[in-house]
C-alpha cells in the first residue's frame, strides 16, 4: 500500500476561463491563442474530480487570476457576478467544491477589483469581489477553513486551510499579490501557531522578472524587502 498522494496545482486560469465578452478590455491583446474558451477550464475541472481516486487527490490550490479583472466600469470587463462562481451548469470550481477537496485560491492581480483606468491599478488591494464568489465567503464554513489576515482596507485574500493526510498534518496559506510586511508577520505567526504542521505558502506573485523584491511593484505594493524574510527558521515550510 503507498502513502502517496497528489495536490493539483493549477496555474492562472484567466485565459481559458473568460467567454469572448470578458474580453474587451484587452482588445489590443490577442488573448484568443489556444482557445481561450470556458470549455478548457470546465474540462480541466472535470477531469480533475473524475481522477481523484486514480491519482489520490488530496487538495486543489490555485495561483489565481480566475478573470482578467474584477470591475465594475463598463469600459473594462463588467463583473458577471453569478457566471464568477458558476456558470449554472455546476461545473468549473463548483465541481471542485462538490467533490469535498479542500481547496484555496491566491487572489491575483487580475482578480482585484480595479479602477477601469489603463491599465488597471490593483495597488489598492481590492478583493471584494474575488472574497464573495472566489474566496473566503465560500470557504469560511468548511470543516477545514483555519481564518484569514485582516488588513487594511479589508480584504480577505490572506488566507489559510488546515487539513490532514494519513498521519500529516498540513497548512496551507494563501497569501496576497506582492505580499505586505504585516501579512507576512501574521503568515509567520500561524506556522508557530501550527507548529505540527506541514507549511505550504502559495501566491500569484512576490517577486518582479529579475527575481528580487524591489523595483517598481514592490514600491507599488510595499512588498516585503528580502532582508526581512518573516518565513526564516521555520522549518515547516514546504
């Protein structure tokens, strides 16, 4: 008998997720390569419940960016807000849901509500929309659900699950877009709270293309400068 099993790892899903209309913001971009069709996504869900016994999936986490972007300004992508949590088929992530995976996803920059403004600006850190259809308002009552970092402005994409595999005990934590000073202090703090557990951190990003912290999104975000790693001596971390 093996001990082994499977979390499923899916990347930015906002080009295979989005219908032709969600679109028009990014006119000037073909996003159409490879489709770009709700099908890839529901199908891609789908075969994810349909081989949970074949592959002994144990969770799903997701790096976000589910939309191009949450707004509402009809010059960007309207918010369709009942199709961002299902599509009325109970497909896509309400499969994901049903099938009882824990699961979590990291809000990406592209799930913000933004400012219709181009292009968007997301430094405000708005997740309203990703934390009612996406996030924590559809999760917050699972068995599994540990809580999330309240900070300013109010969002609740700084997040955490709490579940077990055989005999491991593992945490999982969602942290925000270039992430602040204070989420990693309160990420820091729930490892020492869970100190048996595994640590998974996931996020859509911390770092610019050249691989450090400074820069323009860090000054942008008050990303966290990599002298100050609030993650150093845990050696939970995965």
């Amino acid at each position: 008998m093996t001990n082994d099993f499977t979390f499923v790892w899916i990347g930015d899903p906002h080009l295979e997720r989005n219908h032709e209309n969600d679109l028009k913001y990014h006119s000037s971009v073909d996003w159409k390569i490879d489709g770009g069709q709700p099908n890839n996504w529901i199908n891609q869900t789908n075969w994810i419940v349909r081989n949970i016994p074949k592959y002994n999936i144990q969770a799903v986490l997701c790096a976000g960016d589910m939309y191009m972007c949450f707004n509402p300004d009809p010059n960007c992508r309207p918010i369709q807000e009942p199709l961002v949590w299902d599509n009325g088929s109970g497909e896509g992530l309400v499969a994901i849901d049903s099938s009882g995976l824990p699961y979590l996803v990291a809000a990406g920059n592209h799930d913000m509500d933004c400012t219709g403004t181009s292009p968007p600006k997301t430094e405000n850190r708005n997740t309203t929309s990703f934390d009612k259809y996406l996030g924590h308002d559809q999760i917050c009552t699972k068995s599994w659900y540990v809580g999330y970092c309240q900070v300013e402005g109010g969002s609740k994409a700084n997040q955490a699950i709490k579940f077990d595999v055989g005999g491991r005990h593992l945490l999982v934590i969602a942290l925000e877009f270039f992430p602040r000073p204070e989420v990693l202090d309160w990420a820091a703090n729930l490892a020492k709270q869970y100190y048996d557990c595994e640590v998974i951190i996931i996020t859509h990003a911390y770092m610019t293309d050249a691989g450090d912290l400074f820069g323009t999104h860090a000054a942008r975000y008050r990303a966290l400068p990599p002298d100050r790693s609030s993650s150093r001596g845990h050696p939970q971390l995965r």
